[in-house]
C-alpha cells in the first residue's frame, strides 16, 4: 500500500474517533501527549505564533531566516492547501509521505481509540516528530484561537508573537473582540517576551493585561519597533539599533507588517542582518497574492491575456488587506478588475465584500468551495455580494468562473480569494 494511500485511511479513521471537527480543550491531547512521553517538552527553543491574519506569512519569513542562517527548523503550520505534508518541517525538510504515514500510524497505536480530533492527532504527530529529530528552533503556529487550542500544551516557548487580531471563527470564539482577543492572548507564558503586531484598543489592552499577569516582556510593533516601506527597502528599528533590508517578497503592505513581527523574533533570537535580509528575499508562502503563470486551470486565461492572481483572504480584515493591495497594483497596472470569491458559511460575507466596493470590480462571480466543511450557499453569498453594492454572479466552478470572466472584460485581472479551502482547490487543478 503506498504512504499517500495509508495516509488517506489514517485521516479516515481519525475523523471517526470524534464526531465535531473541533473541539476546543487541553485535557486529551495532554493525555495523548503524556501517553507518547510528552515529547512537546523535549523541543529546541520554541516560537509561538497566534493571532487572526498574518500567522503563516510571518512564519514562512521566519522559516527562511532560519536557512539562511544555516539553522534546522522545524516548522508547523495550518491549514495546509493542497496535500498534508505541507503543515510540517522537520529540521528544515519538509516532512515526507512515508515519515507522515508512519507518525500517524504511530499516534494511531497510541492513542487505541481514544476520543480525539483529527488536529489534536495531527498535532501530536508533529510534536513527536519534531521530538525524534534534532533542530535548533521550532517554529509552531496556533491552529485555532490559542489559550485552548492544542499547541498550546506548550510550557516555556523561547518568544511568542501575537499578529493582528481581528473577528473570524465566531462560531468558536464569538464576535466579541475582548473574548476573541482572550483567546490569542492564551498563548502567553510566564517571562516568555512577546511581539506584537499592532492591535485595534480592545485587543491591546487585553495583550497588556496578559503580559503583566504573566510578568512577560512585551514589544508592541509600532511603539517598541518599527518598520515601514522606503525608496523600495523595508526599514526596521528599534531602540538599540536600524536594520536597512530588502523588501519581503510575499507582496502587499500588510506583509510589511508581518516581516516587521518575524525580524523582531530574529533579532531577539541573535539572528543576523545577512540572514535576516536573506530571508525576506526568499520566503515562498503559496496562495498569499500568487501568480498563476501556467497550468491546465490558467492556461486558457492566460493564453488570452488574463492576469491571474490567487489570495488566502477569508474574512474580512483579510480581504481589506488584499484590497489595499490591489488598489495599488491596479495603479501600477490598470486593468479591469473581476473577482472570484468562495468562502466558507461561517464568515461575515456582507464585510467581506465590501473591503472590494471602492475598487469597482466589473463582476464578482461566486463559486462553492470545494472540500470545506461548511460551505456558504452561492445565493447568499450572491445576496451579500449584491448588498455590498457589487455586480455579483454566481457559477458551479471554477473553470466556468474562469471562462465567465474571460467573457465579461478583455485581458482582466482575475483575482480568486474567500478560503483557503478555495485556494488550494486552485492549486491543485492547477498543478
């Protein structure tokens, strides 16, 4: 039987153990983890990253100082787009079929039945992988939340980084800010420094109390650091010293902010300026403003002058992220503008599309996310599309999405977005 294929039934059998695709809590994995020898306790210094939008972008810059530096690191991130394996590095290598195949298969022993998510099995598949091979720091992104999420059986992670805070997830962490915010926040651990990104108020004050219950350092991006975009170089400072760097190659003004957050983690990690710069020319984080430039999902578009563009934007702070970003893309490059949008039946629609109002796309086309768990229905999102003040359409794909728009305008820009699920289903039609 092959590893892809004893992967798939791991996966299966897995998602019979527990009937809700997440459960918030500690108390099973801590009892998997205990049963495994707690290997979460045995890691290199740790970094661990919460908050809303950011996390993944800021870990893969991360990442790649780390190369550059020449250190092993292991990387965790989620979720992945198209195939698992992408959720996991080991000592710099990402983790291969039969290595995955034989982790869960592993944990799957372990646990014997026990009730448990997939992602509290995923997760300590990861931290017993991690614990096998030596490495010199490991990178480890929250999956949902933090102060319950299963990362964070973490004890005494080296540095946690909190990126901007905003609504998602409001069927696990509600629409109000403090609780959401509370929740990020959880990751905080005593004397453990802490970055983060600028917050709106509500979260900032949350952070703060946090931090001082915790008596741990805490550096505000912002007041204690700063960056910023100039003559085409990202300047960062602090109160000791300036960093003159090149700008990150993930595209757009939020990914400025992002670096700032993973060179402030660098620099207090010793990490130096060549490494740093390295880095940022050449973290690659697919599905974050990518371009397609070939591909049986693009080819035809392309063929006729399409400018393909694919986002992981999935609520609505995102999508005013991606917008912005846009807008200056289309200042550079004017082209007429048609969007692709899927997204899950949890998200605020409504403050979703109207991030894109002021740019006045000539359609969005609505399309159903593949694989995601709680898709929205194409007429609501039609619906909200519509309220949002935009020309909205829908269709059952996204190859006839593609054709749609290559029939409303000539040599558009085509930007497809919503989910991540939605992302990953394009890149891998596309591969």
């Amino acid at each position: 039987m092959s590893a892809k294929l004893r992967i798939e039934q791991a996966l299966g059998r897995f998602n019979a153990l527990h009937q809700n695709d997440i459960d918030l809590g500690l108390d099973r994995i801590r009892a998997l983890l205990g049963r495994l020898g707690d290997p979460h306790l045995k890691l290199p210094p740790i970094v661990h990253v919460a908050g809303t939008n950011g996390k993944g972008s800021t870990l893969a810059m991360l990442g790649a100082m780390a190369k550059a530096a020449g250190l092993r690191a292991h990387i965790h991130t989620s979720p992945h787009l198209v195939h698992l394996n992408e959720r996991t590095v080991i000592a710099g290598t990402p983790v291969s079929d039969l290595a995955l195949a034989n982790l869960l298969e592993d944990i799957e022993r372990v646990n014997a039945g026990t009730p448990a998510t997939q992602f509290e099995l995923l997760t300590a598949a990861m931290f017993l992988a991690f614990a096998r091979t030596p490495a010199d720091v490991a990178l480890i992104e929250v999956g949902l939340g933090g102060e319950f999420d299963a990362s964070n059986v973490l004890e005494n992670p080296a540095l946690c980084l909190i990126t901007p805070i905003a609504h998602d997830h409001a069927d696990y962490l509600g629409d109000d800010m403090t609780g959401i915010a509370r929740a990020k926040a959880g990751i905080i651990k005593p004397g453990a420094p802490i970055f983060s990104a600028a917050q709106n108020d509500i979260a900032r004050d949350v952070i703060e109390r946090a931090a001082a219950r915790a008596r741990a350092p805490l550096h505000i991006m912002g007041e204690d650091m700063h960056v910023r975009a100039e003559d085409g170089r990202l300047i960062y400072e602090n109160d000791r010293q300036l960093l003159d760097l090149p700008l990150p190659r993930l595209a757009g003004a939020h990914q400025v902010q992002n670096a700032g957050l993973a060179i402030a983690a660098a620099v207090h990690l010793g990490w130096d300026h060549d490494a740093i710069a390295k880095g940022l020319e050449s973290v690659n984080w697919p599905g974050r403003l990518q371009r397609l430039k070939g591909g049986p999902l693009a080819d035809e578009a392309l063929t006729k002058g399409a400018h393909i563009l694919v986002d992981g934007a999935h609520n609505p702070h995102a999508a005013r992220a991606l917008a912005d970003t846009l807008v200056q893309i289309q200042r550079r490059d004017p082209r007429p503008l048609v969007l692709i949008i899927g997204l899950q039946g949890t998200k605020d629609a409504m403050r979703f599309f109207e991030a894109f109002a002021a740019l006045a796309p000539k359609a969005v086309t609505c399309v159903p996310v593949p694989d995601a768990p709680h898709p929205m229905g194409l007429d609501d999102m039609q619906e909200a599309a519509k309220a949002a003040g935009l020309n909205a359409l829908t269709a059952p794909d996204i190859h006839i999405a593609l054709k749609n728009a290559l029939r409303i305008e000539k040599e558009p820009r085509i930007v497809m977005s919503g989910s991540l699920y939605l992302v990953g289903a394009i890149l891998a039609q596309n591969s």
